[in-house]
C-alpha cells in the first residue's frame, strides 16, 4: 500500500481513506473504512470518465446489477454513488495477495491446489452470470488468494468501461493474453468469454506463464485469435479441462457448471485415476510456501495506533519482466543476410565465365539471367528477413520469411551447381570466372542465412 498523495481525497462518502491500493482502468483504488471499521476497498471513477454521461449511466446500471452478485468467491459491492461527482463504488477488502504476486514469489503450484483454484473461481464466475455480468477481465491481477479461498474482483464495471472505451478511443478494455477472441474480433461476448480467460488464469498459475507466452500486445492478441494455446508444460494429468477451457469455438467451451463439478474432486499425482474430495476452504489448500506469507486481517486491524485508519502490509508493486534486446544481438541475427545481400549484388557484376568462345559468356542475356533472377529472388527473400527480425513481427510472419528464403536459397543453389558443372564440363575451372565463384559463396550465405531464423520455442 502506498501513502496518500496531496490530491487524494480523504474521504469518500461516510469511508476514510487510509492509503493508496493501486490503480486500474475506471480509477484509483484507496483502502478505506466505515466508521464501525470494516475494511473496503473504494475506486474511485476518473475526472474524464466521471464527465461522460453515457459512462455514468453505464456504470450506474452495472453497480445496481452488481449488487445482486453474493457468492462467497467474489468481493461483494457493499456501498456506491454513481450519482457523486466522482463515482466512486466500495467492495469488501479481502487481506490477500494477488494472484500474479503470488505466482511471481512463489512460483507456479501443484495440480491440487490449481484444482481447488479452478472451482472457487469458477464459482464466483457462476455468481457473476446470474446477476447477468460478464467479468470480461479476469485476470490474475483480479484473482486475491485467501486463506479460505480465492476472490474475483473487478466485476460488475467492465460492460461500462468497455463501451465507453470504444466510443471514446476506440479500444478494447482487457488484458492481452488473458482475453478471448471474440474479444479481439469483436463477436459478441457471453458468459464463455470469462471461462476462456480462466483457462489461461489457471494456465498461469500451473505453469508460471500464460498460454500464449508472453511479448508485445500485438504479438499476443494475434496469437490467441489465430494460433493454438501452448499447454504442453502443464502436467501429465489433472487439468485436462484447461484445453477446452481455451478452445477459439466459445460454444466448444465447457459451462462454469461443468467446471466446478469436474473440478470439485483432485487426483492424486501417483493415481491419476484414484479422486478424492477437495480439501476444505482453509490454508490448507494453498502451496506450502504461500500459506505464512499471506497477510491476514487480524494483522491489518492490529497494526496500526488506534487513532490512525487500519493499513494492509505493505503490497510489493509487481510489474511482467518486459524482454530486452540488444543492438548487437540484433546485428549479429542479420549479418548473414546482409552477406548474402552485398555477395549476390557483387555476383552479378562480375562475369560468371570466362570467354573461351565456346562456352556460354557473360555477354549472352539468356545465359545471364540464368544466374541474375535467383540472385534477385535470394536478395529479396534476405531483405525480408532483415526485415523480419528487426520489427518483432509475429511467428506467422517469421514462418512465412523463412520458407520464402528457404526456397530463394535452394533455387539459388539449384542453379549455381548446374552452372558452374556446366561450365567445367565444357573447360574445366578456368572457364568459371569471378562470378561463378562469388555467387557460389554466395549461396553459401543464403543456407547459413535459414538457420538464423529464431525458433518458435525460444520466443520471448
């Protein structure tokens, strides 16, 4: 938790702020209590949203249906005002950790606490759709661990928030690589949207990693509109429901009524087929390493002076380590294109045979062309990887770059080695002139070249 600023406010409603918890799309978010105590977490809407009237109607219809959302997984609304200057709405402060922070300290967990996992949130997803919501964010940033049980947050706000989104900048609200594809496509969004975004949530937490790996926003929406999730770290057994969780097909999806009964039982890791009945809602539950670092609410009450509002433990701020490449390793990746590039270019100015008067000479426009169009080809296809490389394109490009040198570099070679068996078959190695033999290196450059395309597996 982070102290006030100077331009925060120190009340909202009858709640006094006590600090700051951190910041989404609709605002910042304060920890606050009500004059008897109780600990809530206030959000608190932008001046520029706060100014829109079609936002405040929005929002104001999302807190009233918000209201009905009560299951026990979820951070239940307990007070709004949409109606205030600044819309604001307060949710009942759960003293946990986010799943993100937890996963990132921690590291990713066993099979049987990502199953009890999977059911707590399934069910909070159960009691967001019987309200007639859709989370459409869920996310593991809006995931608290407990050590009773997980907790959704952030529901109720983002049919808002999106459409005001759309109709003021023309983006979409979501988190890449935890979004569906109709949300990408712009399809209509149902209840088996949340259920995609639980598979990758679940994903994450089993594996450390989302299932579509992690890069550039672009880079991740293209792969989850268009290219199969990779789940192929996950364990053996035990979370086979995930794979259907992220099918592209949202009618392919299972039902959060599926879910929780699938996931309401855990196999064991030495019987995949023996079941036994999830753990009770307490610590239990959760990897040994997590249970004595949660905070609890007793220890938020306790630890500051009386006369002083409640205060969390302090949350570490965690940010996804954001790769970084060097200029040099970028040099390094394009520098056999850029051989093959000058040793083709100087290829066909020199002559390719030596005039003997009776083999094919550099002068004849048949025979130069011979060697001049695949020399061309091989120039265009290493342009490309330069390309390629240098703007971070996605593996569908990277692919299509590849097999383009590929074949640029085995018509090259085709019709190097004719060439030049022609014209040693007809006088020997003095016929062949510096051409012959600078496109031969050449060549050379254009194979070594395939192998410096970064493989699928090694992407950042």
């Amino acid at each position: 938790m982070e102290a006030l600023q100077p331009s925060d406010p120190r009340q909202v409603g009858r709640y006094r702020m006590a600090g700051r918890l951190g910041a989404g799309g609709m605002g910042q978010v304060y920890l606050g209590h009500s004059p008897s105590g109780r600990l809530v977490a206030v959000k608190v809407v932008r001046p520029e949203l706060a100014q829109d009237p079609g936002f405040r109607r929005r929002f104001a219809r999302e807190v009233s249906a918000a209201r009905k959302v009560t299951g026990f997984f979820t951070a239940a609304l307990v007070d709004a005002d949409p109606d205030s200057p600044n819309p604001w709405l307060a949710t009942a402060y759960v003293p946990g950790m986010a799943l993100d922070e937890a996963v990132a300290s921690h590291g990713p967990w066993p099979v049987k606490s990502v199953r009890v996992l999977g059911a707590g949130l399934a069910e909070a997803l159960e009691a967001i759709h019987a309200a007639g919501l859709v989370h459409r964010d869920l996310k593991p940033s809006n995931v608290l661990i407990a050590p009773d049980g997980p907790r959704v947050v952030d529901f109720g706000i983002s049919v808002a928030l999106e459409a005001t989104a759309l109709t003021r900048t023309g983006m979409i609200v979501g988190t890449p690589g935890f979004m569906a594809p109709e949300q990408l496509t712009g399809k209509p969004v149902t209840p088996a949207t949340d259920v995609f975004a639980l598979g990758a949530v679940l994903t994450y937490t089993a594996t450390g990693i989302g299932p579509f790996g992690t890069g550039s926003a672009q880079m991740l929406n293209f792969r989850i509109a268009y290219e199969e999730p990779d789940l192929g770290h996950l364990p053996s057994h035990g979370l086979e429901i995930i794979a259907r969780c992220l099918a592209k097909d949202p009618e392919l999806r299972p039902s959060v009524t599926a879910l929780i009964e699938e996931l309401a039982v855990v196999r064991t890791e030495n019987d995949p087929l023996t079941e036994v009945t999830a753990p009770a809602r307490n610590a239990t539950w959760l990897p040994t390493p997590l249970v004595d670092a949660l905070p609890t609410a007793t220890a938020v009450l306790t630890s500051a002076p009386p006369a002083v509002p409640p205060q969390p433990a302090p949350k570490p701020a965690t940010r996804p380590a954001i790769p970084v490449t060097s200029p040099r390793s970028h040099r390094l990746a394009t520098t056999p294109f850029w051989a093959a590039i000058v040793t083709l270019t100087l290829a066909m100015l020199l002559p390719p045979y030596v005039w003997t008067g009776s083999v094919l000479a550099a002068t004849d426009d048949a025979g130069a062309w011979l060697l001049i169009a695949p020399a061309m080809l091989g120039i265009g296809s290493s342009v490309t990887a330069i390309a390629v490389t240098r703007r971070h394109l996605g593996l569908a490009w990277r692919h299509w770059a590849r097999a383009l040198h590929i074949v640029a570099s085995v018509i090259g070679t085709a019709v190097c080695v004719l060439a030049l068996f022609n014209g040693m078959s007809q006088g020997g190695l003095g016929v062949v002139g510096s051409g012959g033999y600078t496109y031969a290196a050449a060549c050379t450059m254009l194979i070594y070249g395939a192998f410096r395309f970064p493989s699928p597996k090694s992407e950042p």
